[in-house]
C-alpha cells in the first residue's frame, strides 16, 4: 500500500518526467515563450478564439498554445504560447493554417494591447 507522501512524490517525479526528456533531448537549450492580449471587435471575442485555435493544428515545435478570455475586458483575449525555441515560433508563421487564420480573424482585431516574451523553465503541460 503506497501511502499519501509516496504517491504525490511518485505524482510529482511523473509530472516533471516529459520536461525532464525534452530537457535532455534539447541539451537545456532555452524554450521560447509568448504572452499577448489580442483586442477584438465588440461581440466577435468568441469568433476570434474560434478562429485562432482552430488555426493551430500541426504547428512544429509548438509545445503549448492558450486562448484565454479576460474576465474584465469583454473584447479581449490573452494568448499563451510555448515553443521549443523562437526560430519554430517564427516558422509557425508561416504555416498555410496561420495564414489561414490569420486572413480569416484580421477583420474582427481592432488592436493589441501587452505583449511579453519569456524564457519558459517548465510546468504542468509541458
């Protein structure tokens, strides 16, 4: 019977184990991370999240890609990005989806608001 310690130390080791391979496989080299709020037309929030994470299907090097609605701001949307590295980030941009995406949601982003890049280190999910 494992008890309680065991199994959130043997919980915890299982979390860590898929950053601890990528780590490794990458030889520590750093990942790439982006924070941004995206600003949308009044009412068409929700057709530019559907857009944007329809958008993300098959991007290499993509490790983890959020769409997030701000719970104060009803035109805006924050969008979380982890990527191997930022030359597969710039690649994505690329992609016929993107493009695709991109072309489809223009009209309905008024603007941008905060954007910040950032040096992921690991975390659930990746």
């Amino acid at each position: 019977m494992v008890n309680r310690r065991q199994f959130i130390l043997w919980l915890s080791a299982l979390s860590l184990s898929p950053l601890l391979t990528y780590a490794k496989q990458q030889g520590n080299k750093p990942m790439y991370g982006l924070i941004g709020k995206m600003l949308c037309v009044e009412g068409k929030r929700e057709d530019v999240a559907v857009i944007l994470t329809k958008g993300i299907v098959g991007m290499p090097g993509c490790l983890s890609y959020i769409v997030a609605n701000d719970n104060v701001d009803t035109t805006a949307l924050w969008i979380t990005e982890v990527w191997i590295d930022q030359a597969h980030h710039q690649a994505s941009l690329a992609l016929p989806s993107v493009q695709a995406a991109i072309k489809q949601g223009r009209p309905f982003i008024s603007g941008f608001g905060e954007r910040f890049e950032t040096t992921p280190i690991g975390g659930q999910g990746l």
